[in-house]
C-alpha cells in the first residue's frame, strides 16, 4: 500500500502544477471528457468573431479567420480544437505576437508562456475543413452536431463553453446568407456580397450555423413577430403549403412562451428548407433547418404525414428553450434535450388536431419505437456513459426520442402537471443561456414531491432495457410477474393495465407494478389474463397461448381504439420475441384490416403487414395473399387515406408477375383508381422498385421517369439512387464499393437509399456480400459522417436480409472484433436483432 500511495503522490505534483505531461495527455483526438472539465475550470467570457470566404465554385477551398477572446483564471497552456490537418493553419497570433504553437492529435497547442491572467485574444487564419459544410453546386449549409464545429475552424468545441459569435461572410453576388443572428449590414465590393451578422446570445460551439447560396424567400408576420422561410422548391403545390408551415411556428413559439413564462429567447427565428437534408431538422437558433420532405408534403397528406411536420416543427421550436436556452452540460445528457422536445411536442400538437386520439398516437410512436432497440441485444440507457465527445453521435437512438419522453410523462404524473411545470420553469429560470445535467434537474424537481426522485431515475434512466411482463396462474391465484432479461434483478415500478376476460365478458383493470409478483385480485374466476391489454404500461407483455390465441381471434372486436393497438402492439412484440407465427398473425391482419376505421391503427396494421411479408419472403402464397389484400384496399370504397397507404405498402411488398405488370401500367399511364392520388415521390418510388422486378425495362423507365422530374434537386437525387437499379451486378457491385469512401457519400439520405436499394429483399443472394465490407465501413461512416448515419448505415445494409447466412456474416463479424467500440456494436446489435433471433 505504500508503494500506491507513493505513486499517486508524485501524480498529483503532476495534476496540481499544471506540468507539460498532464496537458499533452489532454490532446488526445476528439475531446475528452477530461480536457473539457480541465478548461471549463479557468476559460470564461467567450467570443468568437467569425469571418469567412465562400466560392462560387465548389472544389475551390472557403478561407476562414477566427478572432478568439476569453478570460483565464491563470496562465496555462491553451488548447483549442481543429480537426484538420495541419496544412489548413496558416497563421496564429496571440495576444498581439505570433505564436509559437503545435499542432498534434487534432488540436492546436499554445504555450503556456503566451497567455496571460484575464483578457487573451487570439487570431488564427485558416483553410475550412469542408466535412461540416455540406457544399453543393450553388448552396451550403454547415450542421455541427455534436462536435463538428472543430472540422470547420479552431475552437473550444463543447456544450459547456457557451459563446457569442459574431459572423460576416463574403459570397457571390446572387446569393442570400442566413445565420442565426439578424442581418446587419450588407454591402457589395471586389464582385462579391458581404453580409455582416449581429452579435448573437450564448450558444455552445454545435448551435452555431450559417446557409448560404441561392435560396426562395418567403416573409410572414404575425402579433409583431417576423419569420422567413427560405427554401428551393419550385413545385407551386408544395409552395403553398409555406403559410401553413409558419402558422405552426408560430403557434409553437406562443405555445412554449406561455407554458414556460420565458418569451423566446433569441433575436429572430428564421427557417431554411433543404433538399437531401440529413435530419428531420436541427434546431439552430435563428437558422433552423428542415428536411424538404419532412416539410413539403403531398397535395393529399395522410394523417400521419401531417402529425409527422407539426410534431417536426414543435420538437425543433422547443429546442429554442430545452437545448438552445438551457444546454447540457456534456453530451451524455443530450437526452435532456431531446425528451423535452419530444414531450412538449406531443402536447403542442393536440389543440391542432383534435379529431387525433393523442394517447393513440403516443402508444403507436414513443412506445413502438422505443420498443425497437429496447428489445434487442444492443439496447443502452437513456443516458450513457461518454468519455469523449467523438463518441457523441452514438448516443443518440430511439431509447432517447421516444423511451425519455414516456419516461418524462410518468415523471409528470407523478408530480402532476401544475407542480412538473412550476420545476420546468424553474429548471428554465436556473440555467438561463447556461448549461445543466439531468442531475440538476432531479434536485429541483425533487423539492415539488415526496416521491423518491433518485431511486426511480435510477432505474428508468440509468439502467437498460425493458421488463418482460406475464400473467401467471399459481395455486388458484393470477400473479402480473416481471421479469429483469438482463438478469440485474431489476424491478420497473410502472402502473401496468391488465385486461380480464371471461366468456364475453371483459374487464380492464389498472395495477401499480412495484415488485416482481403482484396478486390479481380481479383474476381468480378469469379464464385469460392480458397483461398491457389496456394499453397502459411499458415493457414486452410476453402473452400466454390463450391470450396469443385470444388476442389474434378479437383484435378487431374491441370498440376502445386504444385497446385495440394496445393488443396488436403486444401481438408484434410477441411475434418479434418468436413466440407468434408470422403467418399467423399476418392471416389475423389480413381477415380484419378492411374493417379499421381508425387511421392511426390502420397505418400500424401496414406497417405489421409488411413486417409479415419480409419474414415471409420466400412463401409465395402468403405474399401473394397479401398482395391481393392490398389491392382489394385500393379499388374499395375506403377513403384516399386508406388507399394510398396500402398502395405504398404494395410498392414494398409485390412480387409476383402480375402484379408487377398491375403496377407497371399504373406508372406507364399514370391512370389511378378513381380518387386515388400519387405524388411525383410515389413515382419515383414505384420506379425503383419496378426497375428491380422488370430489369429488362429498367432502362426505358428510368429516362422516362426522369424527364417527368422538373425540379432540380430531385432530379438529381433521382439520378443518384437510380444507379443502385442496374440490372448489371457488377455495375452494382462497383457502386457498392465506391461508398466505401467519404467522397462519394457525402449525401447521405440519398446514400442510404441506394444502400437499401443495393441489399433489396429480392436481391439477397447476391447482396450478401455487401454485408462484411459494410460492417467492416462502420468505424469510417461514423468518424467522416453525421449522428444518425452509422447506425442508418447498418440498418439500409441489413432490413432487406432475413437468412441465415446473412446473419452469420454479422455474427461472424462481431465474433472478429471482440473488442470493437461498444457503442457502435450496439447499434450492430439493434440493427441485426430480427437476424440474430432466426433459428
């Protein structure tokens, strides 16, 4: 014991003096942990001001220069980050004297001997990396989530370090710039544009962003309060749909003004539309971004599609105050951002369509969803450990979009709303334009109730995966049991409903679930027992034969709509865990789906229908039965909802010869069933699935097609993903390994497509190669590319596979790699989970 106390003796001489060691072991590639506390201790007051240069062209590189200022509790060696190499620096200035610095590790090193007590300032010319600035012909748009901000120009890039930038960018005449200050000069010289922006409020390095090129603009004002929306679209049915789109901004700020007693808090709120954007939206303050087809629908939306862009737009205006406002700290709390977004959302959208059943729509969405990596091998907490910040992007998932906000709303119940929202507002006045852990949070709110805040965060935050929940019958008596799969002896403290049925009699009962056996006191007379059948509860309700059997006979026959999916949901489950026939189930959908009046459940019923098929793949008989299904729905009296759902879902599913030829002249003639409307997507969809079942019109369709697509931008995303479509698989095969470099996936939702399209179910066979070398990518495709991608990337590569020796490649893989990053295996493991359960 003396020798380690020795030891840590001559460490801590080590940790306290500051010594050239200790900071050279902080400049490992990324940012730690580590370095991030090590600065947050002594930098203060920061300021970026932000300068740079953007070409007409787009191979010609964008010059930078940043002016950094900040305070330092005392002097130290300064380290900045920049992930670029080194070529890109041209010149380093601190405190008015040129510096001596090094470059190692992706950061910028600053001798100690040059900075000073109190106010530094530092200039550094520089050469912009273009992995974060998305650069196409004639626009860019920078997106620096979660820790991007350094592969642009050198920075303190973590949450924590909040600053105010100011940014001016010299452009090419003809385009706009929007960045998340107001504009406030603007000014022409040399035949470029300058445009200077104000001063923003506090952001953290990942909120700051700027567009640039040739965009639309559309300016809209309401009660005093200004928006614009820039955008592309040239199509005059999608650009009507601009007012309503900022009706509902709108209608989201007043909102969260009035729950949060904060007006917004930021200068302006501006919109930017893009065509192939990689996100749903990014949350930019005065600059939110927005995919075009997340917010341009269709000129006949489903319900589903509309609740889809209001919740869009309520989850991105609440970032304004949970994540833009109020920051975590560091980004194994991002979740705290996410699950108000998400949360709040919910609420917003309520008074907007009150025909919804929102207790529905949140079953069928937060709890499917999460369901969907909670039940696999790869499942994580909510919030995970993060050692540093090039990890970021693993994080996030659906446990922390959609498990956080069922969580948040338990939360809420045990608090009760009027209680929840005085915490909430204190939270929000607390951490004002500063940063917060989920921590922080629990102290407040655990001053409103008795409930032992801590201890039920543990569990529900800290722990993962989910309950597996059963109705036994032992000595007489029904027993709820859960069960910890994880073998930790876990116990989830939920109220759970439970259904009781005994003849035609049925009866739903709510039941507090706090240890591992709860007796049923409704049961003792009952003949099946439905754990969850109330919809009520979050877990996989593992049902016994009776109630398999049960469930499958008289889904249908409950009036209750929420009982209705609260049984099919626990059907899936059941059929996911191998415990239900996908032929089976797929017989119950195809008997029953004509008589759902409910939108919600019918889209659920698809969306099952198509799981069925694809575990179905190779029973021609069932596909063929399910085909006929679908276009019964399509030629019936139901309404046009009804019948472009289960069309789209036919596009996913056919086969057969005859169908094919059904669909084939559908899309030649562009004659649909009476009052059945396709949009120029549905077409584009219709071709490249056609171009993979009639490979020898392959070629006739896609010109057609393309000369049918007027605007730009989709033409050439057409064009891309048409190139996964060759009926030459060696044609394909070059593709496929083409992606392997950055390069030439620098688009990514248009590369995900094409991987999709490369690994089709009726491709299988010879796709299976695709699957080692696309694994063996992961590491790469997370490193060059943004959050969502790897995990995407494994999913494209593997959804359309359901055989064996495609699930050997994965485990063949992983069983190769034992000691690879656990984050990214995973999202291996929740993107493989209906391969690793075959037998």
């Amino acid at each position: 014991m003396k020798n380690v106390y020795l030891w840590w003796g001559i460490c801590s001489l080590f940790f306290i003096g500051g010594c050239t060691q200790r900071q050279i072991n902080l400049a490992v590639p990324g940012v730690s942990k580590e370095l991030a506390v090590y600065r947050k201790a002594s930098v203060s007051d920061l300021k970026y001001k932000l300068e740079f240069h953007l070409p007409a062209q787009q191979k010609e590189a964008v010059k930078g220069k940043v002016e950094i200022s900040f305070h330092l509790s005392k002097p130290e060696q300064i380290i900045l980050d920049f992930r670029e190499d080194r070529e890109k620096i041209k010149q380093i200035t601190v405190n008015g004297q040129l510096s001596a610095y090094r470059f190692e590790k992706e950061h910028i090193i600053i001798p100690v001997s040059e900075s000073v007590v109190g106010f530094n300032r530092m200039e550094i010319v520089f050469i912009a990396g273009d992995r974060s600035l998305n650069r196409n012909e004639d626009y860019m748009y920078t997106l620096l989530v979660p820790d991007r901000a350094r592969t642009l120009f050198p920075c303190f890039d973590q949450p924590d370090l909040k600053a105010r930038f100011t940014l001016s960018l010299r452009l090419p005449q003809e385009w706009q710039a929007v960045s998340n200050a107001p504009e406030k000069d603007a000014y022409e010289a040399d035949k470029n544009r300058w445009v200077c922006f104000a001063e923003t409020e506090p952001l953290s390095t990942y909120l700051f962003s700027f567009v640039a090129g040739r965009f639309e603009r559309a300016f809209y004002t309401q009660e005093g309060r200004d928006i614009s929306i820039y955008h592309r679209e040239t199509d005059p049915q999608r650009v009507v749909q601009l007012p309503l789109i900022a009706g509902q901004v709108f209608g989201a700020l007043n909102w969260m003004e009035e729950y949060t007693g904060i007006p917004y808090p930021f200068a302006k709120y501006d919109l930017i539309i893009l065509p192939g954007f990689q996100f749903g939206g990014m949350e930019h303050t005065g600059a939110t971004l927005y995919n075009d087809n997340r917010m341009f629908l269709t000129s006949h939306p489903t319900v589903n599609e509309e609740l889809g862009r209001a919740e869009l737009i309520a989850h991105e205006t609440a970032h304004m105050w949970f994540g833009d406002y109020v920051t975590m700290k560091w980004f194994d709390d991002v979740w705290t951002k996410e699950v108000f977004a998400n949360f709040f959302a919910a609420k917003m959208i309520k008074p907007l369509f009150p025909a919804v059943n929102h207790t529905l729509n949140d079953l069928k969405n937060f709890y499917a969803a999460s369901y969907s990596e909670d039940r696999t091998a790869g499942s994580n907490a909510i919030k995970q450990d993060l050692g540093n910040l090039k990890d970021a992007g693993l994080v996030y998932g659906q446990i922390i979009y959609n498990k956080a906000p069922i969580v948040m709303q338990m939360l809420e119940k045990q608090l009760g709303e009027e209680a929840f929202r005085k915490g909430i507002q204190e939270y929000l006045d607390t951490y004002a334009y500063s940063n917060a852990d989920w921590e922080g949070l629990m102290d407040i709110l655990d001053r409103y109730t008795p409930v032992d805040l801590k201890k039920w965060s543990h569990i529900w935050v800290h722990e993962k995966g989910l309950p597996e929940i059963s109705a036994r019958k032992e000595k007489g008596w029904w027993w709820l049991v859960q069960r910890d799969t994880w073998n930790r002896g876990i116990q989830w403290a939920q109220p759970v409903s439970v259904m009781f049925v005994k003849g035609d009699s049925i009866k739903i009962k709510e039941m507090l679930l706090e240890k591992e056996k709860t007796r049923i006191s409704l049961a003792a007379e009952t003949d099946i027992v439905v754990p969850g059948g109330g919809g009520k509860g979050y877990g996989y309700f593992a049902l016994d034969t009776a109630s398999l059997s049960y469930g499958l006979k008289h889904w249908k026959d409950f009036q209750d709509p929420l009982h209705r999916m609260s049984i099919l949901m626990a059907l899936y489950e059941n059929k996911r865990q191998g415990k239900l026939k996908s032929a089976d189930f797929l017989t119950s959908i195809l008997t029953s789906i004509q008589r759902e009046e409910n939108p919600l459940i019918y889209s659920a019923l698809l969306g099952y229908l198509e799981s069925c098929c694809a575990d179905l793949c190779t029973d021609k008989e069932s596909i063929q039965k399910a085909e006929e299904k679908c276009l019964t729905l399509i030629y019936s009296s139901l309404g046009k909802e009804y019948r472009l759902g289960a069309f789209r879902t036919l596009l996913r599913i056919f086969r057969s010869p005859s169908c094919s030829q059904k669909i084939y002249t559908i899309w030649r003639l562009q004659q649909l069933p009476e009052g059945l409307y396709l949009s120029e997507r549905d077409y584009m969809n219709m071709t490249y699935e056609l171009c993979i079942r009639l490979p020898e019109k392959s070629e006739e369709m896609l010109e057609i097609q393309q000369s049918r697509i007027t605007n730009p931008d989709r033409r050439r995303e057409f064009n891309y993903v048409a190139r996964a479509l060759s009926p030459c698989a060696e044609v394909r095969d070059s593709l496929f390994f083409s992606l392997l470099k950055a390069e030439n996936r620098q688009i990514e939702p248009w590369t995900l497509a094409v991987i999709s399209y490369l690994n089709h179910p009726l491709r299988q066979k010879e796709a299976l190669k695709y699957i080692r070398p696309a694994l063996e990518a992961l590491e790469d495709i997370q490193r060059t590319g943004d959050i969502f991608f790897p995990k995407n990337w494994v999913a494209a590569t593997l959804r359309g596979h359901r055989s064996p020796a495609a699930a050997n490649s994965v485990r063949d893989f992983l069983e190769a790699h034992p000691s690879y990053p656990p984050l990214l295996r995973n999202k291996i493991l929740q993107s493989a989970d209906h391969l690793l359960r075959l037998e």
